[in-house]
C-alpha cells in the first residue's frame, strides 16, 4: 500500500516538468526581452536627439569625476583670509605657470603685491588713480590686455588698480578695498563696482569659500528651503580620497571598469530604470533613501542638481541666482536674500562720502539671449537701479548702451561659456571709455 510519503514524491515528480516549462518560458521571455531592449538601445544610441539625451548624465560621453576642489582655477592661486574666506595670493614677483582656460582658450593669470590681477602697483602712485572692484566678470575670463579695465585704461590714459576677485560680491570686495587702501595710504578718487547677478547670493553666504588643498572651494551649501549648511573637513577629506583612488584620463573621464557606468553610458532603458528608482526615493516617503540607484539622478536643471552630506540634500550657491532672475529681471527690491547685498552697498555709499571718493556702479549686460532675451536685458537691473538711485549712486547700464548702439549682446561672450570673451571686453571697455 501507498504511503503518504509516497504519494508526496509522485505529486512533486508530476509537478517537475511544469516547473521546468515555466522557467524555460520565463527564460525565453527574458531572453527575448533582453535582446529587444539591447537593439532598441543600440538604435537609441545614434537616433535619440541630443537635446534628450544630454538629459541623463553619462550617457553616450561617459563619466567625469565631478571637481569639488578648484572651482576651475588653478591650484595655488588663492589662499585662505580669515575675514574674506578665500583671496588671490600677493606676490612680490608675477608668476608666470599659472594659466587659466575658458572656451578652449588659455591665457595667463597672475597677481600683484596687493593681491590684484594686474601690473605692478605703480611708485610712487599717479595723482590720478582709479579703482575697478567686482566678481569674475571684473577679474577676468580673458586674456589680460584684453580686459576692459585695459581697454579703458589704454583709451583715458588714468591708471586702475584691477582688484576684481572672482566668485565674490561687495561684502568680499568691499573688505578687500579698504585692506588696498590702507596699504596704499591713500584713496582713490573713483571706485568702480561691476555688479554681478550672482552678487545677492555671494553676499548672503558671505564667507562661503576657501582654499582646500591649494584650489577654490565651496565650504558652505544650501538646503531645498535656502538654509546655509557649512560643509565640515570630512567632507573634503571624503572627496579628496575619492578622487586619489579613481582612475581617470588626462580630461577627468573615468577610466576604470564598472558594470552600472557601462550599462550607463550606452543604455536608455538603465538610465530610465535609473530615473524610476530616484523617483521611488523622492516620491514614496516609505521608500526614501532606501532604494539603490545606478547612478546620478537624471533630467534635472543646473540649479536642481545635488550632492548628498550626512544624508541631506544639498544645491549650489548658485542656486539663489536662478531664484533670483527667473522671472527674467534681477528680482532684488522685496528678494529676502538681498538683504546683506543692500547693506554692504549703502556701507560702501557711506565710506565713500566720508572719505571723499566717487562710489560708481557698472551693471554689465546680463548674460547671452540664450539665458535672458533683448526684452528682459534691458529691464533686467530695473529694481536695482532704484536702490542705487535712492542711494545717489551713479551707475552705468551697459544693456542699454549696446541698445542704442544696435550691437548683438551674442558678440560679447565666449562660444561654451557665459563670461565676456577677449572681443566682448574690448567692446564694453570702449563704450564705457566714453560714458566715464
């Protein structure tokens, strides 16, 4: 007679071959699925528009490891101040190997006894001195004799301390000015501050960067609500330990081997399985965090991107100068991030009539039409114009005077970059030659 146990091993012997049908079937469907989504991709590869694609990061050009540390300025350039943050290292002598790039184009860069990117500070100094104050559009981005400050300079025949420092608003210059002047003994007899819409965001963060491991860096970011994280040493100690074990080519790429990076780089369907699982983190709070992703999060604007620090997302300075200009113009009379930008101006306006010296403000043209069409360049500074005017603070709108002179404000700036090229700073150096 039959046992139970019997009757077990017959039902399970039974069972087998469905059991291995349907995995050869489930097998075969994946195969098939595998193998459509392989051609897909490979046809998606070359047909996809790059509009699209340049919207997941990595795909088709490969992986870059992201720099942290140096902002794109050459290692040994800066140096910590307590005060300011960060400033451009004085030197008796000017260097001659340190060379910046902007659109493939290098050109030295260097600084004077005063920390200026200039010549030599002239001795004795004329009678006649001016002073040039401002962020990267002031500094540079171009090659030295190029720079407006030159061209107006060479056009007046009046010298000009050029003392602009990139990535800086009036509270780092206005603190770095009145550092020159002591040292000089003397003031100049007129002050010119090029503005920058990055202004606000500089000075509300003020000081947010220093000198980590020789380079330029951000030492504080933002939460999705604006508050300012300060970023502790174990981050950049992290990021400096990361960069020393990656292994990269002579242009940042990485070069060595991973299955997600490869999958990656030459497949839409793992970039789109990658953008599900960022969604399954963001947007089902029981999944949060928790959930593995293949990479970077995917078809997000520059000013959404993030890093992840002790778990909380955080953004770019730059950030508050999308907030700011959204809407086409600078938003600056009710902007609540303005507030430290306002006051270091009316601090500066005060100085300045204490001490006797002209306190003028150059607002340069915005950016190119691709970030800020004819109809908003000229409207852009409105709100800030009616601070400086109730100031009395002259000022010189450089949108308005390519207006009336019918020139492109396109000519001004670099192919792949939305600083003023070598051509656009002669051009604005020679208008303003004329307006000062």
């Amino acid at each position: 007679m039959a046992t139970y146990a019997d009757h077990e091993q017959e039902t399970k012997r039974l069972r087998m071959p469905g059991i291995r049908r349907l995995l050869k079937t489930l097998s075969l469907q994946g195969a098939i699925l595998l193998f459509t989504l392989g051609v897909l991709d490979a046809i998606l590869f070359f047909a996809l528009p790059d509009e699209f694609s340049a919207q997941f990061p990595g795909y088709r050009q490969g992986f870059f490891l992201s720099e942290v540390i140096g902002r794109g300025y050459p290692r040994g350039y800066f140096e910590p101040n307590a005060e300011r943050g960060f400033d451009i290292i004085p030197t008796e002598k000017p260097r001659t190997d340190l060379v910046h790039y902007t659109d493939d184009v290098s050109y030295n860069i260097w600084s004077n006894t005063i920390g200026c990117f200039d010549r030599p500070v002239p001795n004795p100094l004329p009678e006649t001195l001016w002073y040039w104050a401002g962020d990267s559009i002031a500094w540079g981005h171009a090659k030295y004799e190029d720079l407006m400050a030159r061209v107006i300079e060479r056009a007046k025949h009046i010298e000009i301390l050029q003392c602009g420092v990139t990535h800086t608003g009036q509270r780092h210059q206005f603190s770095k000015f009145l550092e020159i002047t002591k040292k000089l003994g003397r003031f100049p007899q007129r002050v010119f501050v090029v503005y920058s819409p990055t202004d606000t965001m500089n000075d509300y963060l003020h000081p947010h960067s220093t000198v980590v491991d020789g380079g330029l860096t951000d030492m504080k970011m933002l939460t999705a609500d604006n508050e300012i994280v300060k970023l502790e040493q174990d981050w950049f100690d992290k990021m400096q330990a990361e960069r020393a074990a990656a292994k990269t080519g002579e242009n940042g790429q990485l070069t060595n081997f991973s299955v997600s990076r490869l999958l990656m780089q030459y497949s839409i369907s793992a970039q789109l399985l990658n953008a599900g699982l960022h969604a399954l983190n963001n947007h089902v709070p029981a999944f949060e965090g928790h959930v593995p992703v293949l990479g970077e999060e995917p078809m997000l604007d520059w000013y959404e991107k993030y890093v992840v620090y002790h778990g909380q997302k955080l953004y770019d300075l730059h950030r508050l100068t999308y907030l700011q200009t959204r809407g086409g113009t600078l938003d600056y009379a009710n902007f609540k991030y303005a507030d430290a930008n306002k006051a270091v101006i009316k601090e500066w306006r005060d100085h300045a009539l204490a001490n006797g010296y002209s306190l003028e403000f150059i607002l340069p043209h915005p950016g190119p039409s691709s970030l800020y069409p004819p109809e908003n360049a000229t409207n852009f500074y409105n709100e800030l114009i009616a601070y400086l005017s109730s100031l009395g603070i002259k000022y010189y709108d450089v949108a308005a005077e390519l207006q009336k002179r019918k020139i492109r404000a396109d000519d001004l700036y670099w192919m792949s970059d939305i600083h003023m090229s070598g051509e656009g700073n002669q051009i604005v150096g020679e208008i303003l030659a004329e307006l000062l």
